[in-house]
C-alpha cells in the first residue's frame, strides 16, 4: 500500500531489487545504464532522485524518458533543479534568477528551442510532470530522497526542521533537497561524519561524490577523490544503516569530464549495493 504525507510517498511493500540513479541532468548516456538495469533486473522498483534538467543538452530527452517510465510504474523525486524550474515558472525564486545561473536557459532551449517565459513554461506537460513529484520515497527499510534527511530518529517530523543558514530556512522540503553539510556531518567545522539513526539506508545524490570528505568519530577518514573519479560511495558506522551516496558528476562539463555520465545503483530490499552500472562498468 502507498500514501502520500508530508510530500513523501510510503510504501509498506518490500520490494527485491530497487534501481536508483539521480542527478541525470541532461545526460543521454546515463539512459542507456538505466535500460541495461532494467533489462538485467526487469522487476525491479526504479526509483529517480531528482537533477534532470541542467547540464547536459539532452533534457528534453530526460524528462521524455521519465515520463514514460512513470506511466509504467517507476517512482520520480524532486531535485533542487527541478525545485528551482518551479520557482521560476511560479515567480518565488529564493534567490532572483539562480535557475538561470545553474543552467536554466539551456533546459529551456533543449525543452523548446529557445529561452521562454515562465507562463509558457507553466502550460507545458514538463512542468504538469514535475510539479507532481513527491520530494521522497520510504520503505520499510530504505529512504529515497534527493539531497538527505537529518540523520536522526525524528528524520520525518517537519516540526524539528527550524534551522536558519545563510538567511534561508531550512524547513522539512528545502533541506531534502538542498542539504550537503548538514545532512554530511554531525559537526560541520570538523567535518566529523554523523551517524545515521533513522533506523533505515538513506541514498541521496545531489553532490558529486568525489567532493565528500570527512573523518569518522572512530578515526576513518573519507578522502576528496579527483573529480572524474565520482563513483558510489557509503558512509556507514558498525551496528547503523548506511548512507549511500550516487551522485556520477553529470552536471560538469562534458568537454572537461566526458564520463561523468552517472551511477545507476541496484539494491536489494534491506538496501545493500547488488551492482552499479556506470561508464567503466556499463554491463554492471
């Protein structure tokens, strides 16, 4: 059974294999990880995390790719870009004309062929499509959302959401998908890596994942990795879920990063890794 609260979409069912990729941002390459997942696990759950648009030149052929999956059962979350194309159609940017700056005007080119108001923007089916989208998905065991939830056990209660950073609060909606530090670490001035005590896996995007670097209270450490090298990867202490942490680094300059090209992650029920499809593994 599934219900909406709180933008999260719950699902009681435990399904045997899911398929994520989030922050696809343009990328036609990325599609192609995703139909070898499908045709390797062809009853899995897939579940998209959000960054679709911006990037890359082939957005129109993103959301085209993700509309028909949503008519055949696949789950599609918001990203903060999508968050932001829905700001500029609905006027309320948090910060005037920041869509554009992350590369608003070449979604709209690749949507329409040239730049557009927000009033036509409105009237198409890409914005009807997005402007739908729950923010997360939650099973009995794992936590789809775009950019993180507080790691703690009232993770769902938007009641406990009430900081303010850099002048913008950080409710229950802005930071599932515009937390980084917040959501990383328990102590952001060290960089000490918090425990999750959700009780369940968490798997975001949002940040390439070569930027994640930290130290664990048990003397770990996780080191910045070169920005081409954006592959999966898992914070986790003993005893505790894990977070796992996809984004492929789509959003970079194809000229500069041709094969950032994305993580396409295949887990099983309980949230452990089965198999990533990327550019060095395109068959898994």
């Amino acid at each position: 059974m599934k219900k909406i609260i709180n933008r999260t979409l719950l699902d009681d069912r435990v399904k045997e294999n899911y398929i994520f990729i989030s922050d696809i941002h343009g990328n036609l390459e990325t599609l192609d990880l995703i139909k070898q997942a499908q045709a390797d696990f062809p009853v899995a759950q897939l579940v998209a995390g959000g960054d679709y648009v911006d990037g890359r030149e082939h957005v129109k052929e993103v959301l085209n790719f993700l509309i028909e999956q949503k008519s055949k059962g696949a789950i599609i979350l918001l990203g903060n870009h999508e968050q932001m194309l829905l700001n500029f159609v609905e006027k309320r940017e948090h910060q005037n004309g920041i869509w554009f700056y992350n590369g608003g005007g070449k979604s709209l080119v690749s949507l329409f062929g040239s730049t557009v108001l927000p009033e036509q923007l409105r009237d198409s089916e890409y914005y009807r499509f997005l402007k739908s989208c729950p923010i997360m998905y939650e099973t009995p065991h794992l936590i789809f959302v775009h950019a993180g939830v507080r790691p703690d056990n009232r993770y769902n209660d938007p009641a406990t959401y009430t900081e303010i950073e850099y002048g913008l609060k950080f409710d229950y909606d802005f930071y599932r998908v515009w937390a980084r530090d917040e959501y990383w670490y328990s102590d952001p001035l060290l960089k000490i890596m918090a425990h999750n005590q959700t009780g369940k896996t968490i798997v975001t995007g949002h940040t390439p994942t070569a930027t994640l670097a930290g130290k664990f209270v048990d003397g770990r450490e996780m080191k910045r990795l070169p920005i081409d090298d954006c592959v999966v990867r898992t914070v986790q202490y003993p005893d505790e879920p894990a977070r796992i942490f996809t984004d492929g680094g789509s959003h970079s300059d194809p000229l500069i990063y041709p094969h950032n090209d994305g993580n396409v992650v295949v887990l099983n029920g309980i949230g452990e890794i089965v198999r990533v499809y990327n550019w060095k593994h395109p068959q898994g």
